[in-house]
C-alpha cells in the first residue's frame, strides 16, 4: 500500500481543517516546500497536494506552490483542488503534477471529466469521491448532493476511472480512525483502486487500511499533530 502525506494549501501555506471546516484551518508552515522536503527525506515519495482556495473558486489558485515543491523534490505529485477547466488542468500538469484529482468537476461536468480519461490516461486522472453521509459533495465541501459515493464510484469505474481518492468528510481531521466499513463495501462492489482520505490517527489505522485491500493511504494531521512519525512510516512503504 502505497503511503501518501497531503499537504493542503491556503493563501500558498500549509495548512489543514477539521471536516473541511475552513473556519478550522490550522496554520502548520508557510513554506510547503520544506514540508515537502521533510516527507522526501525520510523516504516518502508521493504527496496528495490540494489548492484549498482552488476547491471552493471556479480556477486553480496555488500552482506556484505545485511547480515549487514539483522542482524541488522527486515526489509524484497528485494535484487536486481547482481543477474545472481545460486551462486548469493544462497548468496543473506543466507545474509538475503526476496525477490530478477531479472532484467537484467530474460531478458537475461529467463529460469533460470524461473528455480528460480519454487523453490524459486512466492513470493520469484520479477520481475525487469525497462524501458526507454516503452522499458526494462538492466545492470544497461546501456543496453536497444527492449522489450516493458507491453509485459514483461505480459509474465512472464503467467509464474506464482506475484511481479513487475517497474522503469521509465526518472522519477528515478527526484523528479518530479511517471509514473502513465504507472502504471494505467500495472494495467488495468495484474493482477501483481505492486510495483511503480521512481519520488515519496510528500506524494501526494503516495496517487495517491495507488489509482491506487500499491500494495507497492519505496521511494528514496525524503526521502534523505527532501521532505518527515519519520515521515509524519506512515499515509500512
């Protein structure tokens, strides 16, 4: 399983929020880069990067922070958070990112989303199922609808999607353990391969995350806040 530190940006520092919550937002570098940086050193080599104020505007806002920490490390970078248009993405993936992750996009704008797996690839394009409730939502967060998280995942699975990134929004930043229910009922109805979001507090939270079948894990505040230690994470990669 493939282990995965996020770093979530606001006005170009690192942040991160409480159930996406940005009334939350907790400052923890205003340089990304030596966050970055840090992750490399101890032998990480993917990174969840996401344009906070990207999600919740109509553009990408943070690709400066992409194109830095892109050319200054080795990272492969999945890039998310902002990503609505053909300008977005065509920045996105000049700024250096490896992947994007389309969320709020591939609900509002199916085709396009879809326009994007034709050219870029299956394993270009990540599939952003961020859910409160079962339900997706979107901008943010700041949206819900009505579309439940398996259906989703399910269709877009038929239209050729690998790659799932699934957040439940009432675990993120909680460091009170990952939706593994949730995760075990994706797994059992799809073929996806299931990147896990939100709650991971403990190495034994991965443990559980891998034995379910998640093909990569995303690690936020739990490394910020001490509760797992980078160095604790070279066992698990």
């Amino acid at each position: 399983m493939r282990i995965i530190p996020a770093i979530d940006i606001i006005d170009g520092k690192c942040v991160r929020l409480t159930k996406g919550d940005y009334a939350t937002k907790k400052i923890y570098n205003e340089n990304p880069l030596e966050v970055a940086k840090e992750f490399e050193a101890n032998g990480i080599q993917y990174l969840h990067l996401v344009d906070l104020d990207g999600a919740k505007s109509n553009k990408i806002i943070n690709q400066k922070v992409l194109e830095k920490i892109a050319t200054g490390t080795k990272l492969q970078i999945d890039f998310g958070g902002g990503i609505k248009s053909n300008e977005d993405i065509r920045i996105a993936f000049e700024s250096g990112a490896s992947q994007i992750t389309g969320g709020s996009i591939a609900v509002k704008n199916r085709d396009l989303f879809l326009e994007w797996i034709a050219k870029f690839g299956a394993t270009k394009i990540i599939l952003g199922a961020d859910c409160l409730n079962r339900k997706i939502a979107t901008q943010g967060w700041l949206e819900n609808s009505e579309t439940d998280v398996i259906d989703f995942i399910s269709n877009y699975e038929k239209s050729g999607i690998q790659y799932v990134v699934c957040t439940d929004i009432s675990k993120d930043g909680m460091l009170q353990g990952a939706s593994n229910e949730l995760y075990k009922e994706i797994l059992d109805k799809t073929n996806v391969k299931l990147i896990a979001s939100g709650g991971v507090s403990s190495i034994e939270d991965l443990i559980k995350l891998k034995n379910i079948g998640c093909e990569g894990a995303i690690i936020g505040k739990a490394i910020y806040e001490g509760k797992i230690m980078l160095e604790d994470l070279r066992d698990e990669m």
